[in-house]
C-alpha cells in the first residue's frame, strides 16, 4: 500500500502499451478495423538495448516494437527472447492492455526513488541506444494500485528511422 506523501506527477499520458504474440497480426488488424497507422517498427535488442533489468536483476531480453499516433501513442510489444515482465503477462492473461507511459515526468531517476519510498519498485528496466537517441525506461509496480503498470520514460535526441512500416 503506499503511504508516501510526496506525489510523483506523471504529466500527459504519452503512451498506452499493449502486449501481443504476433506483431504482424496485430498491426494488421488494428490497421483493418480502426484505420490506424502507419506503424513504425523497432527492435529492441543487444547490443543497443542495455543494462536490463527484470524484478532487480540483470537479465537480457528483447522485443519487437510497433508504434502508432492516436492521441497518445500506441505501442504493440512482441517479447522476443529472454525473460521479461511482457512474457509474464502473456502467460498469465495473453495479449491486452499492458501499461501506460509518461514522457513528461521532469526527474525519473527522482519519481523512481520517491515511488520506492512508498513501496512501489521497479518490475523491468532498461536502456536502448541508437546514435544519438537514446531511451531510458522504467516499469514500475503499480498494477495492486492502479490495476495498470505504469512506465516512466526518459528520452534524449531524435529516435531513428524504423526497420521497416505498415502498411
């Protein structure tokens, strides 16, 4: 339960973060149904994606990422190989709404500590570098508050072109 004062002010919800087995299909069918994309796509993996860490350890993973514009950004996640809180959630519940993310916190480091003083820890972490992008983000333990994982992410420089689109 938390029971810290000091308020961690997350800004915009800059992201809604969906969880999914197949990226192709997904893209496919929210393409088909709803119009949206395009969608740019991205793989997170070593070398680029470092300092990995899953419910406090060092623990390699990947993923595959799609993202599209609807107000807030949409992101579809297909876990690739290694452990990871995204493969958890397949397990336990299949694809669905995963979390919601914040680009607009001023300090994460700072939010970070102040949500650990309340019980709140991080559940995975890591940092993705490409030229002069690069991203930082942070899962945090919310879901027995907020029924919902939130993601605290901090970006630096332009995010770089995409392997490849859909359609």
């Amino acid at each position: 339960m938390v029971t810290g004062s000091e308020k961690v002010l997350l800004g915009e919800i800059s992201q809604i973060g969906i969880v999914v087995t197949n990226l192709r299909n997904s893209m496919e069918r929210y393409w088909r149904i709803f119009g949206l994309g395009p969608w740019r796509i991205y793989t997170y993996e070593p070398p680029r994606l470092i300092e990995t860490m899953v419910r406090g350890k060092p623990e390699p993973y990947s993923m595959k990422l799609a993202f599209a514009t609807a107000g807030p950004m949409i992101e579809l996640i297909e876990p690739l190989d290694g452990n990871s809180i995204y493969k958890e959630f397949l397990a336990e519940r299949g694809e669905g709404l995963h979390h919601i993310a914040s680009f607009a916190v001023d300090d994460v480091d700072k939010a970070i500590a102040q949500l650990e003083k309340q019980g709140i820890g991080v559940l995975q972490s890591g940092k993705y570098c490409d030229g002069d992008f690069n991203v930082f983000f942070a899962y945090m333990d919310t879901e027995k508050e907020l029924d919902v994982i939130v993601e605290l992410v901090r970006l630096h420089g332009r995010r770089p072109s995409p392997e490849a689109t859909y359609p």
